[in-house]
C-alpha cells in the first residue's frame, strides 16, 4: 500500500510540474497604442508597456492591428510577441572578475551585428520576429543586477538582456554622462 501512494503521489507531482500552459509577452516599444488579437481575446497593449497573456500549449491565432493573421503552435513556456517588428538587441552582459574575461571571450565567439545604424562586435543577437522563443534573463526595460551572487566554482556568468531601441539609445546616453 505504501509504494502505491508513493508512486502515485509521485505522478501527482510529475504532472503539477509539467507546464501545459504558455505565458505570452506581449510587447509594445512605440509611443502609440498597439492593438492584437490572441484567438479571439483582443488585447490593447499601452505605448511603451509590456501585457502578459497566459494561454495553453498548442496551436493558436495572432491578428495583428492591420488585420494580418498569423497561425503558430506554441510548444515553450515563454514567448516574446512583437507586434510592431521592431527590431530589438540582445546582448550578453559578462560577471566576473579581469583574469576570467579572456576566458569568456574564447568561448563566446563575438559577432558584428549592425543596430540602429551602429556596427556593434561583441556577444549580440538581433530578435526581430513577430513571435520568438524567450531565450534572455532580462527584457526590454527590465534593468540588469549591478551584481550577482555566483554558484561556488563558477568563475563567471553571463547574463542575457533584450533592449528595445528606445532603451539601447537611453543606455549609451547614460554611458556618454557618466564619462
């Protein structure tokens, strides 16, 4: 009798842990209201916001505001709508100390990628899908940690962060008043 709950308490927890829901964000860098529907839930997303839609697996609808309708099978956890295909920067931001860095810089090929205008080498990735897989740690106005607290062992970690343009252009601005 006891092995039966076990295993079937096991089973409970399995199927708890298993996800078979979809978290979409859904995000908005202009200055105007964006308008998209998700299967039949319209969704107005305000300038500059972030709106989060929760859906289950599989295959759904997206009608954007000029009407264009878009079928895809959601099979991950997090996604990244981008109605307004913007195009977006993501930049891995490195933690550690000088004697890791060339480490890091070996097995991280650094990669020349043009954004807004700007040719920029170093460890980047343009996103400019309508629908794409969440792969960074932080998104577009989520602030990077000034510092992180590392596993023991670890000589450094790298941490992944989506700029907007909106944000790329206020954090080189930054950078500029702070010299």
């Amino acid at each position: 009798m006891k092995v039966i709950f076990t295993i079937l308490s096991l089973a409970i927890v399995l199927v708890s842990c298993s996800s078979n829901s979809v978290d979409l964000a859904i995000d908005n860098p202009t200055s105007s209201p964006v308008l998209l529907k998700v299967d039949s839930l319209e969704v107005e997303i305000p300038a500059e916001q972030v709106v989060w839609v929760e859906m289950g697996k599989g295959q759904h609808t997206i009608t954007l505001q000029n009407d264009s309708i878009v079928d895809f099978n959601f099979t991950a956890d997090v996604y990244m709508v981008n109605p307004t295909l913007t195009e977006y920067l993501m930049s891995g931001e490195y933690y550690g100390d000088n004697s890791t860095y060339s480490m890091y810089e070996l097995t991280n090929a650094q990669k020349t990628v043009e954004f807004l205008g700007l040719e920029l080498e170093g460890n980047y990735a343009l996103i400019t899908g309508l629908i794409n897989p969440v792969t960074w740690d932080y998104g577009p106005r989520e602030a990077l940690p000034e510092m992180i607290e590392m596993e023991e062992g670890d000589s450094y970690e790298v941490l992944q962060k989506l700029f907007s343009p909106q944000e790329f252009i206020a954090e080189i601005n930054n950078a500029r008043d702070s010299e």
